[in-house]
C-alpha cells in the first residue's frame, strides 16, 4: 500500500528531534521532506517528490499572479529540508514547533501524500469542531 496513513503520537526530544513512525519512513525511501507551515495549526511534511508538485503550482502561482510574491515568500522563507537519521528522526526546527504550539509531543497524521504534525489536543480540538461537515464529505468519496 502506498501512502501516510493512519496517526501516531510520539515524543519530540530536547533537540527537536521527532520520530518518524515505521509506516511513514517506509513512503520516505530516498532524499528529503520539507517542512511547512501551510496551515495555522499544524506543519506539514512533503517527500521530495509531492513537493517539486507544490514548487510547480507556487511557480505557476506567481507567473499568472504577481501579487501572491509575499505569500509565496511567507511560505518558502520558513521551509526546511529535512532528512531522517538511521533511527529515523527528524530534527524540526524550534522555531515551526512553536507556531503550532507542539512542545513535548506530537500527533503524527498521514495525509495520503505527505504527513502533518499536530499538537495532540489541538488536533482533537479541530477533528471535533468539524465533524458535522464529516457526513457531507463522506458521501461524495466513500458513496
């Protein structure tokens, strides 16, 4: 199966380092992850394939719209290349595990084609706030 499924919680270390899961690190088999803040709440992990996509539609982004340079550039400034030790760990920069909140653990969720870190009872939080739209969404994929 190919894919990030599933969530796991795991313990970020005094140097930031964080675990990947066993599944995760299987879809993770050559070159980097990047690591973003796209969204508010949590950083997401990108292999290097899925991000030459995301580089292609930020490129593309700016050739039909010049006026999206600063997001682009909020976006890519806070970027960080990352590579798993032989443990399979992966060192977050302080700095994007403070603006989501994440300090001693962190939910790691498969996202299909990339993995999000989470802050456990921020994701909870979220998850619930927006299960009535659960159905809706569920009926047009699973129908």
């Amino acid at each position: 199966m190919s894919g990030f499924l599933g969530s796991y919680v795991h313990q970020v270390d005094e140097k930031g380092r964080l675990s990947l899961p066993a599944s995760f690190r299987r879809g993770v088999t050559e070159g980097p992850l990047v690591v973003v803040q796209v969204h508010e709440s949590a950083l997401t992990m990108y292999p290097e394939g899925t991000w030459r996509e995301v580089e292609g539609r930020l490129l593309e982004l700016l050739r039909r719209k010049p006026e999206a340079r600063h997001y682009v550039l909020a976006i890519t400034a806070n970027a960080v290349e990352v590579v798993p030790d032989k443990q399979g760990r992966i060192l977050i920069p302080q700095r994007l595990l403070q603006a989501v909140e994440v300090s001693q653990e962190a939910l790691l969720v498969g996202v299909i084609d990339r993995i999000e870190v989470w802050e456990p009872s921020r994701f909870e939080r979220t998850v619930r706030e927006r299960s009535a739209e659960f159905e809706q969404f569920a009926a047009q994929v699973f129908a």
